[in-house]
C-alpha cells in the first residue's frame, strides 16, 4: 500500500533549472567554455560537482580539485544570490495543489533533492510546512542514479521502498527510484522519463485522483 511520496525539488516543486542555467552560464563565460541549453539540461538531478565535471568534459578541460572547488563556490555563490527574489508564486503550476491535498489526506512527505541549497528554496516558497521528513545535498554522499537520497528519506519516513512513490523530472532521478524499489512518477518528455511507472508532461496534470486510478491497488 502506498503510505508516502517523495518529491525531487528542482523541477518538480519549482523551476530552478533556468536559474542553475544562467548561474554555469555566468562561470562559462568568465572561463571561456562552451555552455548551452542542451547541457544545462544533463544536469538535471546531478550534484554541484558532477555539474562542473559534465561541463569540464565537454570542454575537454581538467582542472585541480581546489581550483574544482573554487569555480563550484563561484557558481554557488551567483545560484544563491539568484534565489532571493524566489516566492510563493514560484511553485509549478500543480505542485502546491498536489502537496495541500497529500497533507489534507494524511499521507507522509519528503523530499529527495541533491541540493545543498534544498532548504532555502523551500524557505522561499513557503513550503517547508509540507515536508515530514527534507533529505536534500546534505543527507548522502551518493547521489542520484544512486537510490541513496530516497532511501534515506523513506527511513526516516519509516516506509519501505515500495510504500513510496518517487517524483522526478531527471532521468537519472527515475533510474536512482527505480534501483531502490521505489514507484515512480516522472515529470517531463518520454525521452527523459519515459521509463518511469507514470509519466505526466507537467505537474498540472498530476493530480491524486490520476496518480489513485493509475495505481488503484496500491492504495
Ligand atoms: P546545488 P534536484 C538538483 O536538484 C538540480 O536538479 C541540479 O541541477 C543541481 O546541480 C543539484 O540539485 C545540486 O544543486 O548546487 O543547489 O547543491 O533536482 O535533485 O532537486
Ligand atoms: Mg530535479
């Protein structure tokens, strides 16, 4: 039965990929690299790091861990900045009706994002009130594909895998939910997350009324 869902932040809840976009975008063009549209999207899901590394590879450059670490910071530093004027009005269409109406049934909620800045945006939005349990960049070392984020977020949730349906707009998302036994929702084409077990184009159209009827004898 399913007792809890678990949400991706970034392009579930809200839409930060336009601003993680003009943050790389900023460094990318301070350092002279090739950044676009097309790898911004690779990065959906994937941590600071990993970003930086996809990007560096495309450029076929390499650089040292502290100068790694530097240009990480540097990005971080705009990424943030870009943050305080995020409100409430920010949510994506659907996002906040669908968290109103989980609370208002008694189901448990966390989030699962890889982002260290998980908490501020939620703090933007308003919408820490709508989270038992916040596993974000902070809570494992693995990130997605990795299962570990909602592994951890359906333990202290006190569900199994399959109690738990996963929401996610990465691919990598869905493939870390799918490894850990969890059911998945993808949000976005069928070319990212057409493997997932249900695929909505956009929150809007995810309401609990479709998610119940897809997944009837689970609840
Ligand atoms: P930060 P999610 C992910 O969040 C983003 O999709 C990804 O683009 C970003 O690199 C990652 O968080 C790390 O974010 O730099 O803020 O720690 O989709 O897992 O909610
Ligand atoms: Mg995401």
């Amino acid at each position: 039965m399913i007792k809890g869902f678990i949400f991706d932040l970034d392009g579930v809840i809200t839409d930060t990929a336009e601003l993680h976009y003009e943050a790389w975008k900023t460094l990318s063009d301070e350092m002279g690299w090739d950044f676009d549209r097309e790898i911004n999207d690779q990065l959906r899901g994937i941590s600071r790091m990993d970003s930086l590394k996809v990007i560096l590879e495309h450029n076929n450059a390499s650089l040292d861990d502290e100068t790694l670490l530097e240009l990480a910071t540097k990005k971080n530093t705009i990424y943030v900045a870009s943050l305080d004027s995020m409100t409430a009005e920010d949510y994506l269409p659907g996002a906040q009706e669908l968290l109103t109406h989980l609370r208002s049934e008694g189901f448990s909620v966390a989030l699962g994002s890889s982002s260290k800045n998980a908490s501020k945006v939620l703090q933007q939005l308003n919408a820490t009130g709508y989270f038992d349990v916040i596993a974000d960049g902070y809570s494992v070392s693995n990130s997605k594909p990795a299962p570990d984020i909602f592994l951890y977020g359906a333990e202290k949730l006190n569900l199994q895998p399959e109690e738990c349906i996963v929401f996610e707009d990465a691919e990598r998302g869905i493939d870390a939910a799918k490894t850990g036994g969890f059911y998945s929702v993808g949000i976005g084409p069928e070319e990212r997350v057409g493997h997932a077990n249900l695929r909505f184009d956009s929150m809007e159209k995810a309401t609990l009324f479709e998610i119940k009827s897809f997944f009837k004898d689970l609840f």
